[in-house]
C-alpha cells in the first residue's frame, strides 16, 4: 500500500473532450447554482471544507429526534444548505474529523468494532469476502484491479482453513469460463482482476478476515433503521425516501474491512453515499461520471461480467458522454484525491467515478446508500396504473404472428390509446398533499377525530374531483391472510403492510383499535366503525402502492363513504363506455358536489321532522371532515372555480405545484450545467 503522503497515482493523459456532471436523485431538493465552499469550486468533483470537524458527537439516535441535527453534525463544518444548494448530487464533499465523535455510534451499535459481535448482528445471512483465487498467478494483477499483497512464507492454518473454504465456492465458477459478447468486451476493456468475490456464512467470514480477506456486509439493522431514514428526511426526500408498498428506507448500510492494500477499482455506484471511516485510512480517488442521474451502476472492477449487459444498455440509453464501459487510465490522469482517517466523513454522490485504496491494517468504514425514487418511478408507476384501466390495453397482445402490417396497425391504436389515458393524468393526481410532507403519511386515520386537511375550506358548493390513481376498499373483519395471499419478496415491493389488517400482527394507533375487533369495538361516534383501505398509485410489478391509508369509519360516515364509492365506479364505468363509443368523455364525469355528498350521508331511516333538522349541522360537520381528509389523503380533488383542474389544499395544488417547478427548474440547472461543461 502506499503512505497517505503521498501523491496521486500518474495517469496518461485523457482522450475524452467533455465529461457530464455526477448523478443524483431528481427527487431529492437543491440546485446546481455555481458557487465556492471553503474555497474549493464547487464545480469541481471534490469539496474539502477547511478546518476539521468540531467535537458535537455524532449520536445516530438523532436520526428518529432531529434529522437535519443528525446531517449537520456528518457535515460540520459545513453548513447544511451550502450542502443542499451546490455539492448534492453534484460533487464528492470530505470532511476530516476527530475519531472521538463516533463514540455514540460505536459503543452503543457497533460492538466497538468487534468483528464477531458485527458478523453475529448483520442482518444478512451472507457475508461478501474478496479473496484471491488460488489458481491465479501474482502476475495477473494490475495497477486497475482489487488487489491483496502476494504470501511471501508457506500458508498458516488459517490461511489453509481459508483456502478450503473458499475452493469449492470458486470450483463452479472456474469450470464455466466468461463466455460470448459480453466477455469479449470485458477481456478488451481491462486484465481480468485477481480477486474474487465469494458469499459465506459468518463462520466462515470470520475465517477468511483472519486470514487476510476483505469483508463487506450489512450493518446492524438497529443502526440502519436510525440513520437510512434519518438522512432521508433531512435531504427533503418525503415520499422519494420510501420503498412503495411497506414504506421501508430505501437504503442501507454497509460495513467495509480490509487490509492494507487492498483496492477497489474504478467503478460508479447508483445510490448516493454518507461514509464514515471508523478504523484506519483510506486513499479516495474522484472523476465525474458520464452520465447525469444514473439508472445503474458501472462497475468494471468486478471480475463477474453478469451485469454487463444490463448495466451497459441502462448507460447508453441515458446518453452518456462516452460509449465506453470503463474509461481507458489517461482519463483518470487528473482525478482528485482524498485520504479518510478514523473519525472523517465522505459524501460521494450516484454516478461518479471513484477508486478506493486501504492503507492501514484492519481499516474499517460505514456506507449509508441511499436510493431514492426517480420522476420515472412515480410517474411511470401512475401511468401503467392508467392503462390498466382500458379493457384494449389489458387484452393479450397475441394472434399476430406472420402478420406484421396488422400487428403496427393494431399498435398505433393501442398508441392512441395510450396518449389519450396519459394525458388524463395530473400532478395532483400523482402527489396527493400527504405524500409531500416531512414526515411519514399516517397509515391508519380515524376519520372521526383526524385533523388533516383541516386548513381546507370546504362549502356545501364545492365541487370535487375523483383521483385517476386512488381507490378505496372495504376490509373484511377479522379475516386471517391464507398461504395464498399475494405478497411481494422485492426489495422495492412488500404487502402494502395489510397484514396487520387481517390478524398479521402490528400495533394500532391511539383511538383507532385493531381491524379483528371491528364488529365488537366502538370509534368515535355512534354505531359500529368499518374499516376501509385508501390506496394510490400502486402501477408496478408488485401491485404496491405509493401510499396506503386504513381509514377508520363509524357508522356516520359510512354512507356517505359508501356513496363516494359507488359513484366513483359508476364514473369509470360511464367513461369507458363513452370512450369505446369514440367519443370523449365530459370533464364533469369525475366530479361532484359537497351537496350531493351530504343528502347521501342522511340516513335512511331518518324521519322529515324538526330533529332531522336538528341534525343537519351534525352531518355537514361529518361531511366536512370527510372530504378534508380524503383530499389530503389523495382520493379527492378540490375543483377550482376558475376552471383548473383541483386544489387539495389552502393554496393553489400545494404538492403538484411543487414538482411542476422542480422538474422545471432541474431541467434549466441540466441545461445551464451543459452548456457550461
């Protein structure tokens, strides 16, 4: 390994003429304003604020109590919206602080770096070591490849017990030489690298660390669940911070050890970095990426190439600055270099290129990844949803073998079809005002005693409109989910978290009660309570839904929930018989007034005299509520009188309006960052 003193690695000159700035997450605040932090450029790829990071210990607890404290103190000094405003999603930011800060982290969830506490607390049942294949010759190494220092004496017991268990995970991969295009490319581009990883139990890992390999696994789960969600918030994420479905961060943490020498080639990651290096020093080497917001990653430093294929077709449809897989070294000539020492911090953004270099003995560092959901993800999802709807979009594309010029006619109709559906949906549709706050959408609302929506003002006149992404369904009491329910085992998916809907467990909120006892219990409000499920926005391979709502109901309510049911149905069916018809449905077909709502909320056996009127303002009251809440929840609109589409909310579309301008204002920063590059 090289001293940290000394300097960067001589690269030859690059070939490439431009280079398109580092990726980020679109939904995700701050801007691309030129600006200077500490001195440095921020146009440049790597920021070092000056000075070191002051003494305010970095308590991961914060995470849950205040998550914009929790990213200040991984930033000091550097303040939080100079942070937001010129570096995220653009540039690597280092910051050196001393090893005392970590304390909290370290003692109280990460077994002060005892390896076997950690490897007997990680969440995943296999832990990833590198080690070099026994079959390889201390020649195929190269300057670019992970490397590990050669055995200069006979192996130690360890190192044999470590052979034997890494032998026969490598036996299937050497019997099947990398074959086809996808090889060949790899075999052009760089020397295949002397280390492999491999997948072990702890046992085993615990093994092959002693024996010198690196490590790479899953962090505490309890340090996860502090920190994944804690920079979400803070970074402004809402709805963009959490997986569709069960609501889980989208991220993780990982754990790195390894040895001094140790190299992680060139590479791109799609997720945006927080590391802490808790143990040793580490040399990081920075280049912009090629490609602005990466689907991806590139990852040619692996010696595996099963992901070629998909990487390489992810990177060429977002019109990178190169064609090439890896770059060749003369474009890493000029890359910028930072080395981490216990206590620093490194922000390295989705999308560019980095190199990583151990240069202690027993170094150890933290990666909070996190992935945050894409304009493309939540659009895409809504759309689908959108063309499920159409009986021809749902119908099996089949019958057309042999039969090309019927098949492009019966596509440019579908087409049509398709433009006309997409063009029905709104940015209301898409951000109902829940889903934009800070903190996460409540999952289960007695609409009895809630209080969102309440700065809406709602008159018996108002006119509202149905969301083309939200329906509501009634839960069946008491129901236990059989083997045969539907549930995802995606990353990105889960259950919708229905199961403790249906006796799966879970805890209830205050005033709600668990669905089981929903024929014994009694909400707020006279009468046996109904439990109704909201969902929006659930066009995905997993059928989960963006946001997911239970709505307690008493019995009140329930004709008036009841009636907004069946009318939204009788206006789907009433717009798919006017479209099949080939004509265009009225925008009126969607839409109701609060009047209607609230002659349906009487109930039927009430009488015509004094103290049905007595009741009346009662029931507007109710109404009222109602209707606050499912705009606020995304089911319902609130029409403008001027003739706009909806307002949900005490201003002008609150949610919608937002993402309008963001993606407005990300679209001119693209633009201005590639004019100017």
């Amino acid at each position: 390994g090289r001293s940290a003193s000394s300097g960067p690695r001589k690269w030859p000159r690059t070939r490439f003429s431009s280079d398109v700035s580092a990726a980020g997450s679109p939904l995700v605040g701050g801007s691309a304003d030129a600006a200077r932090v500490g001195g440095s450029p921020t146009r440049g790829v790597l920021v070092r604020p000056p000075g070191r990071a002051p003494p305010a210990l970095l308590d991961p607890r914060l995470g849950s109590r205040d998550p914009q404290e929790l990213l200040r103190r991984f930033l000091a000094p550097m303040e939080l919206a100079a942070f937001l405003k010129d570096c995220w999603a653009r540039s690597a930011v280092a910051v050196q602080g001393p090893p005392g800060r970590l304390r909290p982290l370290l003692r109280d969830f990460m077994h002060d770096l005892d390896l076997t506490a950690l490897l007997q607390d990680t969440p995943t049942e296999r832990i990833h070591a590198w080690v070099r294949r026994p079959s390889l010759e201390a020649s195929s190494s190269s300057s670019t490849s992970e490397q590990m220092p050669a055995a200069a004496a006979p192996p130690t017991p360890l190192q044999a017990a470590a052979e034997t268990t890494v032998l026969s995970t490598l036996a299937a991969a050497s019997a099947t030489p990398a074959a086809g295009p996808a090889a060949a490319a790899a075999g052009a581009m760089e020397p295949a690298p002397p280390l492999e990883s491999v997948a072990v139990d702890a046992e085993a890992a615990l093994v092959l660390a002693r024996a010198g390999a690196a490590l790479y696994f899953r962090a505490p789960e309890e340090l996860e669940d502090l920190l994944v969600p804690g920079l979400c918030n803070a970074l402004g994420a809402a709805f963009a911070g959490r997986y569709p479905g069960d609501g889980k961060p989208r991220g993780e943490i990982e754990t790195f050890i390894a040895g001094r020498g140790h190299v992680t080639g060139w590479h791109t990651d799609f997720q945006h970095n927080f590391t802490l290096q808790l143990r040793g020093s580490k040399t990081w080497r920075f280049k912009r990426g090629p490609v602005e917001h990466n689907i991806r990653a590139l990852t040619p430093h692996y010696r595996s190439r099963s992901n070629y294929e998909q990487q390489m077709k992810l990177h060429l449809t977002s019109n990178p600055s190169s064609v090439d897989f890896r770059p060749p070294d003369s474009f890493f000539e000029d890359a910028e270099e930072v080395t981490l020492s216990a206590g620093s911090m490194l922000y390295h953004p989705a999308g560019i290129w980095h190199h990583v270099e151990c240069l202690t003995d027993n170094s150890v560092s933290i990666n909070v990844s996190l992935s945050c959901a894409t304009w493309a993800d939540l659009v895409g999802d809504g759309i689908r949803q959108l063309l499920w709807a159409s009986p021809v979009l749902r119908a099996p594309a089949v019958g057309f073998a042999g039969e090309p010029a019927r098949a492009r006619r019966a596509a440019e109709a579908v087409l049509a079809e398709v433009r006309r559906r997409a063009n029905t949906l709104t940015a209301d549709d898409l951000l109902p005002p829940v889903l934009t706050e800070a903190e996460e959408p409540p999952r289960r609302v007695n609409v009895a005693t809630s209080r969102l929506g309440a700065a809406l003002a709602v008159r018996p006149g108002d006119r509202f409109r149905f969301s083309r992404l939200a329906v509501i369904l009634q839960l069946a009491p008491g129901r236990s989910r059989g083997k045969d329910s539907s549930s995802s085992s995606s990353a990105s998916g889960g259950s919708d978290g229905e199961a403790a809907d249906y006796g799966g467990g879970g805890s209830s909120t205050a005033g709600s009660g668990s669905v089981g006892e929903v024929g014994r219990r009694r909400a707020v409000g006279a009468g046996v309570r109904r439990v109704y499920a909201l969902h929006v926005n659930f066009g995905n391979e997993d059928v989960a839904s963006w946001l997911r709502v239970r709505l307690t109901v008493s019995q009140p309510f329930a004709a008036a929930i009841e009636w907004l049911r069946n009318r939204h149905l009788a206006a789907r069916r009433s717009e798919e018989a006017v479209a099949a018809a080939g004509g265009n449905p009225p925008p009126s077909t969607f839409t109701f007034s609060a009047r209607e709502l609230l002659a349906a909320a009487v109930p039927h056996s009430s009488g015509s005299g004094g103290s049905s009127g007595a009741r009346a303002p009662a029931r507007w009251t109710r109404v009222a509520r109602l209707l606050r809440v499912l705009c606020h929840c995304g089911y319902l609109q609130k029409v403008r009188a001027t003739g706009a589409r909806s307002l949900s909310g005490p201003h002008r579309s609150n949610g919608g309006q937002r993402a309008r301008d963001l993606v407005v204002r990300n679209q001119r920063h693209a633009a201005a960052r590639r004019s100017s590059d």
